[in-house]
C-alpha cells in the first residue's frame, strides 16, 4: 500500500471511488485517525483522505464547525468600543 491511495484523483469516477472507499477502511482501523484528522482540519488540506474524510467531507465539516461557533457568539461577548475616539 502506497501513499497514493490516499490520494486519488478527484473524488468522482469509478476508480476514484474505488480508491476512497479503500483508503477509508484503512482509516476506521488506524489507531491514530482521530490525530490524523485533526491535523487535516487544523492545517487546511485541501487534498486526500485524512482521517477517513475526503475533501470535500472536510470541507462541510469546517463550514457547520463555523456556522455553529457564528451561532454560540453572544453581543455580550463583543467589545464596546462607543466611547473609543
């Protein structure tokens, strides 16, 4: 096994598919996935598989991860700067 099922080319098409599907199940064994993962989401890799998610699945995990730190942000929280000039 190379480094190359990781990294198929593109995430659609028959043998793409294939490949994925593949590297995924190495990954729900890894002992390490979950720190995999994270270095993944926490450094922007655009591309692989890394900790069992494609591109693409990253991508919407970083999107609703956003979309729910937007929602937990409170005016409370934010600075008052009306007396600042």
């Amino acid at each position: 096994m190379g480094a190359e099922l990781f990294f198929p080319a593109g995430e659609r098409g028959e043998e793409a598919v294939a490949q994925i599907r593949q590297a995924k199940a190495i990954c729900a064994r890894c002992p390490v996935r979950l720190h995999c993962l994270a270095f993944a989401l926490s450094t922007n890799q655009e591309d692989g598989t890394w900790g069992g998610l494609t591109p693409s699945e990253r991508s919407l995990r970083r999107r609703r991860a956003a979309r729910r730190q937007a929602r937990t942000v409170s005016p409370r929280g934010l600075l008052d700067c009306s007396g600042v000039g």
